[in-house]
C-alpha cells in the first residue's frame, strides 16, 4: 500500500513536472498543430500518430510510426529531418511512396481555397513540429 501511493505521488510529480516544463504558448501551439495534423496527416499515419489511418491501406508502403521519430533518432526529436522529408525537400528512398510533397500542395485541407496562395507557412508549420514532438514516446 505504501509503495503503490509513493509510486501515485511520483508519477503525480512526473507529470506535473512534465506539464509544467510547457509554457501556455506552448501548449496553444501544440494545439494548433494537432489541428493540423488531423486535418492533412491522421489519414494516413493515424489519429495518434502511431499509424493505422483509413487511408494507409493500399499504400504499397506502410506510413511510419510518427510517435516514434525521437526513439529512431538516439531520443532526440529530428526537427530538421521531419521539416524537411515533410516538404519534400529529401530525395526518397521510394520515389513511388504515397506521402505528399507538402511544399507543393500545400495545407490543402487546413486552406481549402488555398489560403495565403495555399503555400505551407511557417508559423503552421512550425506548430505542427510542435505538435509532432510531443507525441514522442
Ligand atoms: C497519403 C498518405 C500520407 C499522408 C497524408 C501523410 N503521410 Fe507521412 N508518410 C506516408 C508514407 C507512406 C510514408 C513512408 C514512405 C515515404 O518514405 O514516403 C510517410 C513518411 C513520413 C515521415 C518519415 C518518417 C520516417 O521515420 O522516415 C514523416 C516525418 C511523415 N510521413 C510525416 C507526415 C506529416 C507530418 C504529415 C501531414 C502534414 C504526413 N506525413 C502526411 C504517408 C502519408
């Protein structure tokens, strides 16, 4: 009894601890960018991230867990290499992957009328990283 409430209070303080490492900009932030992901990414790599979207099947290639970018990565969150593969601008290893080149098609779902001439902006962008970062496991 006294071990299970001492390991409550710790993981209470665990996360209180994690929470409070954010800042309220942050957390608006975040989530604008879960708005985001949902709207042009859960589709395919899943309302969680962790895969599994409607639209992943049939893909010939299975969309990447995107909670796990950090652990693929010696635990560190890939910032520039989830910026940068999301846009486009890496050469892919399978040039047949169905994962859109969103430099060039933009936040179509975000901006259906292609709002701010359907270009990715960077404040949205630099949210969704946000977003993305905080789902790492
Ligand atoms: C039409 C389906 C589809 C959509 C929509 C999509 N992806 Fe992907 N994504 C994939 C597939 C398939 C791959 C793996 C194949 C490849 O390398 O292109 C992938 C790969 C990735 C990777 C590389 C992960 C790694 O470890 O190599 C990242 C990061 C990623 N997606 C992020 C996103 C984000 C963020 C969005 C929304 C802005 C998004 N994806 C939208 C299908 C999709």
């Amino acid at each position: 009894m006294l071990i299970r409430s001492l390991a409550l209070t710790t993981t209470c303080i665990a996360l209180f601890a994690g929470c409070a490492t954010l800042s309220n900009d942050q957390r608006e932030a975040i989530k604008r960018g879960q708005g985001i992901y949902v709207k042009e990414c859960a589709q395919c790599h899943g309302p969680t991230g962790a895969g599994g979207g409607e639209a992943s099947l049939g893909l010939g290639e299975t969309p990447p867990d995107l909670t796990r970018l950090s652990e693929r990565n010696d635990g560190v969150f890939p910032r520039e290499f989830v910026r940068r593969f999301v846009l486009g601008l890496i050469d892919k290893t399978n040039p047949d992957a169905a994962m859109p080149e969103f430099a060039k098609v933009g936040l179509a779902h975000v901006y259906p009328k292609g709002g701010a001439d359907g270009e990715v902006l960077e404040a949205d962008f630099a949210d969704l990283l946000e977003y993305l970062e905080s789902i790492q496991k």
